[in-house]
C-alpha cells in the first residue's frame, strides 16, 4: 500500500466537500487480509470519513487509499457466492432479450472479476471482453476461458479495445459494482461513453444510497469504496460525460442496488426512473438536512453489538462470525471487536483462509473447522446474503442461533433469540 491523500475537491465535479455523512475514525485498508506471521506488524490504518458535496451532491471518502495497492491482487472473488451467481445469469439472460444480443454483438464488462458473469455470454456464444485489473483475479477468469485483460479501465483501455476492432463500439457495457471503488471518475465514465459511443449502452449497477440510509448500511463505508451514489449524484455525473439515463430498476442485492440504464441517445424515460427522481427529490436529497444525523444512527448499531457480545460473554456463550466480508471488516473495527471476542471467522474463499482480519485479527478458517469449534453463536458478517448463509449452516448441522447486527441485531432461520 503506496499511501493515501487527502481529497480537497469533489472528485466527480469538482465541487466543494461539505456536511459530513459518517465518521468512523481511521481504520486498516478493510481487504487487506494479514498474514499471522506478520500479525505483530503494524497495519497501515488510515481516515474513513465520508462527506458530501456542495454542488453534485456525492457522497465520497475525503482521504483516498491508493487503488494500485488495493486493487492489483485482490481478495475478492464473486464466484464465491452462489447468491451473486444466479443474479448475474438472470441479469444476462434478461440483458440479452431486451437488446437482442447474438453472436454479432460485443459485451464489455469492466471489473469483471473472475468472469462470473461473462461466463453466461461465453456460453451463449456471445462474444465479449472482460477488464479486470486485479491481476489474480483475471488470472482465475482467463483460466476458465473468459476472455480478460489485466488492467484498469478508463479512456486509454476503451480506446485501446476500439483499435482493435476498427473502432466498432460495443453494444453493452457493464460496470456492476465498480462505480464505488473508481478514483479518477472522470477517466472512468469517460472510458464508458467513449466504449459505448452513438449506439451502445451502458448498464451500471450500484448500491443505492438511499437504501444505505434507511438500512444503516454504514458498514459498505470502506476505503475500497470511494463513493456513495444516489440516482441524483450518479445521474449528473453520467450526464457531464453525454450519457442520459433512460431507465432504472430497483435490485435487492447489497441490502438495495439499482441498475442504471443509459445510453448517448436520449429516449423515453422509463416509469420507475421518473418515480425514483421524485422519490429522491421528496427525500431532500439536494439539501443538507438529509445526510445530517446519519453518524448518530450508525453509533446506535455498534452500541447494540458490542451489548450483544458482551451479552454473550457473560452468559458463557461460544461466539463466531461467518463471512470475511469487506463491510464486516468495517463493522468489527468500529465495534472494537479483537480477536477475544470472536472464536474465528469462517469463508469459503481460499484466498482469505488461514489469513487474520485487518484490524481485529480474528484468524479466517474454513466453515467445516468453525463447525467444529462447536459455537452457540454465529454472526453473519454479509448480512446481504444472510438467506444463503444460514441454509447453508443448516444444512451442516448447525443448530445454534445466527445472527446479523446492521441495522440492529437480528436473528435468521428460526434460531431461539
């Protein structure tokens, strides 16, 4: 990790950084994973303070982590969620009939992981490209015959795949999940309308601001996550780059996403993105008032788990989390939460097991040796896939209470409060 700098301008227009949205102190990188011989090393730890602003109404960092050293070798891998799987194929399967994409179409989708998603178009024979610039995680994508590029994304890498095809722009391209983790958004956005040129369209999916608020989701505040969008925020900054968003559809993934759609072609406005601007403006979402207030709620949820744990203790009750998950990492830190509070962590990545949480340390373990700790508790960390999780544990035998602590604590599959 190269370091961090402070951010003075909004890095989307420019504008001035105003009212504070969640302060959360200073915090280690939430994905960097730390090895145990090295658990004596002193982690990087940096601000983790997001602020509006004035003028677009954006909700970001103001100090930004460097996104080479967070981004080249990554910890996540989407294929580890059969939940984000089977999103991603009906999203493609959807994507496909309403454009009436074939084997003469070209897809494009920019931070594309392990191919996850793609693979859908590989095997429907739709060509397509992924750019990903974690290099281990488009290593594992290449692997499973997804074509990918190693690098991040912005004007030179759209220029670069419309060379190569004579300059043809592609008829779709995606960025889910990306927008949050983009420093340079002006180079980024550019890169889409530029790939996309006169007649293709972008699909960006997000999570939504408005359902961080009402959710007390501050735990998807973390560094790798730049920014914070609202339809407002997000439709202005697609606007400045020439692209008009004609339609939205509200998604349940991370706790309340949307899926933008967009293209340099003005058209209709669909019904739900006309609903949703004035939802948003009912909200007073161009106005101060409403980010004010946001960090007392968010102080109520780290009190009701650190009662909760200490509850637990108390009673003499084995505790253990599930899920090494990014927002968890945000969630235990501001907690206090150490490695005596928690038996361990379980996760179904490889890349994470045998590695200690940034921050708390809690050592990551494989579900099958956190069953065998014989915990009475387990706290689901992804409270997004908590469904899943919790089939999943059942179906292993655990009969145990899960919990999830955002926006309160809360227990899950009929487990005994």
């Amino acid at each position: 990790m190269d370091g961090a700098h402070a951010v003075t301008a909004c890095r989307a227009c420019g504008g001035t950084l105003g009212a504070v949205f969640c302060d959360l102190g200073v915090m280690p990188v939430a994905n960097a994973y730390v090895r145990p011989e090295h658990a004596a090393r002193r982690e990087p730890a940096y601000p983790l303070r997001a602020v509006v602003c004035d003028a677009c109404r954006l909700v970001q960092l103001d100090t930004v982590v460097d996104e080479t050293g967070i981004f080249t070798d990554y910890a996540y891998f989407s294929s580890a969620s059969s939940t984000w799987i089977e999103h991603a194929a009906r999203y493609c399967a959807a994507i496909t009939r309403r454009l009436g994409l074939h084997a003469g179409s070209f897809v494009v989708e920019v931070a594309s992981n392990d191919g996850y998603l793609l693979r859908n178009f590989v095997a429907a024979g739709i060509p397509c490209l992924g750019i990903e610039p974690a290099a281990n995680v488009a290593a594992a994508a290449q692997a499973a015959g997804i074509p990918t590029q190693a690098r991040f994304f912005g004007r030179a890498a759209a220029a670069d795949i419309l060379a190569e095809r004579g300059g043809r722009p592609a008829d779709l391209v995606i960025g889910n999940n990306v927008l949050a983790h983009v420093p340079d958004l002006d180079d980024f956005i550019g890169g889409l309308a530029l790939l996309a040129g006169a007649t293709g369209v972008v699909n960006i999916e997000s999570p939504h601001l408005l359902a961080l608020v009402d959710g007390v989701q501050f735990d998807t505040i973390y560094h790798e996550h730049y920014a914070y969008w609202s339809l407002l925020s997000v439709e202005r900054a697609l606007g400045r780059h020439g692209l008009l968003l004609h339609d939205i559809e509200h998604l349940p993934t991370h706790g309340g996403s949307l899926r933008i759609h967009a293209a340099a072609r003005a058209r209709e406005p669909g019904a739900a993105l006309v609903a949703l601007r004035a939802e948003e403006a009912r909200r007073g979402l161009d106005h101060d008032a409403f980010y004010r207030g946001f960090d007392a709620r968010a102080a109520e949820v780290v009190a009701g788990l650190r009662a909760w744990l200490a509850e637990g203790r108390q009673a003499g009750r084995r505790i253990a989390a599930y899920g090494a998950a990014a927002k968890g990492n945000t969630l235990l830190n501001a907690a206090g939460v150490t490695a005596a509070d928690l038996l361990a962590v379980a996760d179904l990545s490889p890349a994470k097991q045998g590695r200690l949480l940034p921050g708390s340390h809690v050592p990551v373990v494989t579900p099958q040796a956190l069953l065998a700790l014989q915990p009475d508790d387990i706290l689901i960390l992804p409270w997004n896939i908590a469904g899943e999780v919790s089939r999943q544990l059942r179906g292993a035998g655990f009969a145990g209470r899960l919990a999830t602590a955002v926006p309160r604590i809360a227990y899950h599959d009929g487990a005994a409060a």
